[in-house]
C-alpha cells in the first residue's frame, strides 16, 4: 500500500471553505465522485467514492475467477461455489480490490477532478484511509495541504535578461547537423504499428466473460513506452505492431502485475489504442508547436540552447532556472514545513541511487544542501501550478505528444525541466496514468509560455 501513497496534486487558488463534489460524469449517478471538504488549519480531505453498483460487480468477478484458483476443505476444486468465495475471502478480495481500484481509476480521478476544478491544494497528499465492503460506496479519503493564493502581479512585464548562448560557430554547425538527421529520418519507410522505442495512448476498460463493463462506463487512458531494454514483458509484446484504432479484449499478465500484485486475479481487459508517438518520427513540426516557433531560422536558435553550455549548465536550462527564480523572487509566497520535509525525504531517496552517494553524505554541509534543494523544488512547482491556473491553461493529448516527443533523442531530452518518470517495477516497464503525465506536461507547458512572455521583444 505504500505505493498508494506516491500520489500528487496540483497546486492552486483561494483556501477551501466549503464542500464540493467533483464527478467524472455528472449525468451518471454511478460515477465516481470526488470530495473536497476543509478539515483544520491549512488541511483539507479528498475523498474519492466509487459507488456500490461497481464495488460489487467487480467484487462479484473477482471471486469468479477465485473460483478456479482456490482450495476449500469438503469441496473439489472446481466446484467451490461462488457465495462461498463471497463469504468466506471477503478480507482478501477487498484488500486487493483496494490496490487494485487505486492504481486503476482512483489516481486518475483524483489528478483529473483538482486540474479541472482549479482545487486549491498543493504538494503530496496522504492517502489516509480506504474504506471498502461489499454492498456499500469505498471511500478512499486523502490528507491534502491548502496552499494560499499566490498573489501574482504583472509578471509579464518584469524586466528579465535571457542568458546568453556561446559563439561557437560549431555550435551553428552541430544544430544544422542534428536537423539533417531528423529531416533524413522522415524520408524512410514508416511503419503504422507499434515498434520499439514508441510511445503508446491507451484506454482500459474492466469487462466481463460477456464482454459487458465492469464499471459502468469508467475507462481509463496510460501511457505506456516501448523500452528495448526488456526481453519479457507481457504488454510490450500485446502492443507491438498494433496501430491506431485496433481493438483488444484480453487478459495480460503485464497489466495484472501492476494493477494487482497482491493476489494472483487475471481480469478482462477491452484495450484501445488511441494514439502512437513514433520513435523513428521525432517531428520538428513537433518541436516547432511545443516551443511556438514559427520558422526554421528560430528553430535553430532554439535548438542552440541545448548545445551551448556554461559551467555544465546549458543554456536552456539557465533560462529555465533563472526565470523561476525572478517570478518567485517578484511574488513571494510561505512553504509549509511540512512539504519541504517530505521533498526532502524524495531528494534523498534519488541521491542514493547515485554511485557518489556516500562521498556526498561525509560533505558536513550535504543536508543543508539537500533541504535547499527540496525548498527549491517545492517552491517551483508550487508557483508554475499556481501559474497555470492564473493564466488558464490547460492541456491536450496533443500538448502531451509535444512534450514526449523531446524525450526521443538524448539531445532534445535536455529541453524538458519538469521530468516524468518513467516507472519500472521489478525490471519491467509499466503503463503511467494519463492524468499523472499532464500535471507534468502543464507545468512544462507553464513554464515555456513564461519564458515566451519574458523574452518577448
């Protein structure tokens, strides 16, 4: 359940001073709601209830397929019946139906609801409870911090010097070759299916053995990267060579080991590929829309920021940092401790898979260094969500393939600030939420369009 509790919110507006409800589909009263309700001082609950139509139709399946997989004393094994499984593993199958619905749909959910409703919380909320029983609504309840609205001025208009790329002429020389490449590449061969290295828009959605939804019209979109680095896995093999539109119902062990790793329940998936991001077709026509550039000549310019370097930092993310720097500098704003503290615990958690690790942590200013670190982070996601919101806006799947399409090449992989991880879970690659990478993309998006407005003549 731990895994339940690396969950995030985006950052935002005015306190919270009433009751809301948040539904995924307001004329479907078997939808999954979403409460936001204060509870003390700068805290707030988010509670995310699933109605008891779709507790008990996935409860009823799950012990079905129990049915063939389990011993009961005075029963054969296959002919156990199913009120038995019902009654008697009812703390088994509710405990996996509770990862199961997490990682499923509620993580979704609970992204989707605060992006769209603007909901003023911030930083990492705390799965606090999971209430779950057959015949009844299952609330998964969250602790949430309450960030106070940021009181952001006319930052367009501030005076900002953009730093300054070298005047290598072999600078000029290696962006022209690296266009070369990229416009060579787009003369090849395509191939409409999905190869290695691509990336993949999907939705899930839970069926029956009578092809009927599980959860009424609840279907949920991931996003799923075709690595080369692994030799088995179950959903890279599903998704190869499949193209846009093609249609699936199937059982895969690669969806079962994420979604459920506590209790061995292979349900039916009705898989859709919605969109491909090709790995051979790293577009400038991209690149161009991700950056607002409106012909090659700026194109190349933008692409400079990344081969031209000061002190090991490039360029581009110079500007990045320095623009952060002046808007949180013009419009200051209180980190709750709290918040830094658990930053704090995920910058050390990152620094200990490096190879240095434990030269840095013998340095008698390292945890100094790794506070500042998490204040820093901290206070610039909070800011670029609160951001967005100001200015209004938002994203697309298109504004996401912009953004991935820069994590196709080593070079254009430079460009991107606010990082997705790309998650592995014992050696194999495994689906990322939709929701959970367009928070990352509209922070990116964000902090482009400011970089637009600073630099604009």
């Amino acid at each position: 359940m731990d895994k339940m509790k690396q969950i995030a919110a985006s950052a935002v507006n005015p306190s919270i001073n009433r009751l809301d409800y948040y539904s995924n589909n307001s004329e479907n009263t078997c939808s999954i709601l979403l409460k936001i309700e204060p509870s003390h001082a700068d805290i707030c609950l988010a509670t995310a209830i699933i109605p008891a139509q779709m507790i008990d139709a996935l409860y009823d399946e799950t012990a079905r397929i129990l049915q063939n997989k389990i011993s009961a004393p005075g029963f054969s094994k296959d002919a156990i019946p199913v009120a038995y499984i019902q009654e008697n593993f009812e703390k088994t199958i509710t405990e996996h139906l509770k990862e199961f619905l997490f990682k499923y749909t509620v993580s979704n959910t609970l992204f989707k609801n605060m992006r769209l409703k603007k909901a003023p919380i911030t930083g990492e909320p705390r799965l606090i409870t999971i209430d779950l029983t057959p015949h009844h609504d299952a609330h998964f309840s969250f602790e949430c911090t309450v960030l106070p609205k940021i009181d952001i001025k006319e930052w367009k208009y501030l005076p900002f010097k953009s730093p300054r790329r070298k005047n290598y002429k072999d600078l000029d020389r290696q962006v022209a070759s690296f266009v070369m490449q990229e416009q060579e590449k787009l003369k090849e061969p395509k191939n409409t299916g999905i190869a290695i290295n691509d990336w993949v828009l999907f939705t899930i959605a839970i069926i029956n053995q009578q092809s009927h939804p599980l959860l009424n019209d609840q279907i949920e979109q991931f996003w799923f990267k075709i690595s080369d680095e692994e030799v088995d896995n179950p959903l890279k093999t599903l998704l190869l060579n499949k193209e846009i539109g093609t249609k699936i119902e199937v059982t895969n062990k690669g969806l079962q080991d994420y979604f459920c790793d506590q209790l061995d329940v292979h349900y039916l998936y009705r898989i859709e590929i919605t969109d491909i991001l090709s790995h051979a077709d790293c577009s400038l026509e991209l690149f161009k829309r991700h950056f607002r550039i409106k012909n090659n000549k700026e194109m190349n310019k933008k692409l400079i920021e990344v081969f031209s370097y000061r002190n090991d930092i490039s360029q581009r993310r110079a500007m990045v940092e320095e623009t952060l720097q002046l808007l949180i500098i013009k419009n200051p704003f209180t980190v709750p401790n709290h918040t830094i503290l658990r930053e704090q615990e995920r910058v050390l958690e990152s620094v200990k898979d490096n190879p240095d690790y434990n030269v840095y942590r013998m340095q008698k200013d390292f945890q100094q260094k790794i506070r500042q670190l998490a204040e820093k982070n901290v206070q610039e996601k909070l800011f670029i969500d609160q951001l967005a919101y100001h200015e209004n806006i938002s994203i697309s799947d298109q504004d996401v393939k912009n953004y991935l399409s820069l994590t196709l090449r080593p070079r254009t992989k430079e460009f991107i600030y606010f990082k997705q991880d790309e998650p592995i879970i014992e050696g194999q690659a495994v689906p990322i939420p939709a929701e959970e990478l367009n928070r990352t993309c509209l922070r990116e998006k964000t902090i482009n369009y400011a970089i637009h407005h600073l630099t604009k003549k």
